[in-house]
C-alpha cells in the first residue's frame, strides 16, 4: 500500500468517526486502524527499530522534527536544498536534492536520538507561543 492510499484511507476514516453515530460503527476497530496506518506514513525514515509504548509518540515526534527541518532549513542547508531526513541509531541526516547527505547530530543511542528530537520539538513549540 502506498503513502497516498494510506493517507486517503485516514481521511475516510476520519470522516466516518465524524459522523457522530457511533452506535452504527465499529468505532473501537477504526481508530485502532487509522493510529496505525498514521503510524506507517511517521515511521517512513526511521532505521531504528520502534517498539513498546512509546513507538507511536517517536515516530510523530521525528515526522513533526522532518517537517520543521525541511520547511525552515537548517544550518546552511535552505529548505530547498533539502530532500529528506533520515533517523538511525547514531545519527539524524539530512539528505540533500543534490544526492549528498550530512549529519544534523550524532548519538550513542537511539534512545538519546529520541531524546534530542522530543527536546528540539518541545523548544519549537515553545518559541511558536
């Protein structure tokens, strides 16, 4: 299935859970299936694995982290230099239009990765207030 049939999919989704009959509906079942099909579209650069209770929050964590970077750029790379961002274990990467790629950060452990992606966000968030 591809991003596209994945994020209409939501949107049908979506648009069912609106309909605010829910007695009608398996509700339980829908969410469950749009979290994750989300989840597949969040997870898409991650070379890590994602596991345990906090998979879901990692994975939309780093695609709101993508999403800042390549709409504002970073360091001297515009966002239009900017082709996408890739999560591994011992670093996060930018990977330019012009096939070359540079580390933004480099890590000990995923964990640490994590981390510093939650932390970023959390100053973004704040500064937008």
């Amino acid at each position: 299935m591809n991003i596209e049939n994945i994020q209409n999919r939501i949107l049908e989704i979506n648009r069912i859970l609106n309909n605010k009959d829910w007695s009608k509906i398996d509700s339980h079942s829908l969410i469950i299936e749009r979290n994750e099909k989300q989840f597949l579209i969040d997870k898409q650069n991650i070379y890590v694995p994602l596991k345990g209770d906090n998979k879901y929050y990692n994975a939309f964590q780093c695609r709101k982290f993508s999403e800042y970077i390549k709409k504002n750029g970073f360091d001297n790379y515009a966002p239009s230099k900017i082709d996408d961002i890739h999560f591994r274990k011992h670093s996060i990467t930018i990977k330019l239009k012009s096939s070359a790629e540079t580390d933004i950060k480099r890590f000990e452990t995923a964990k640490e990765m994590f981390s510093f992606v939650q932390g970023f966000n959390e100053c973004v968030s704040q500064l937008e207030m």
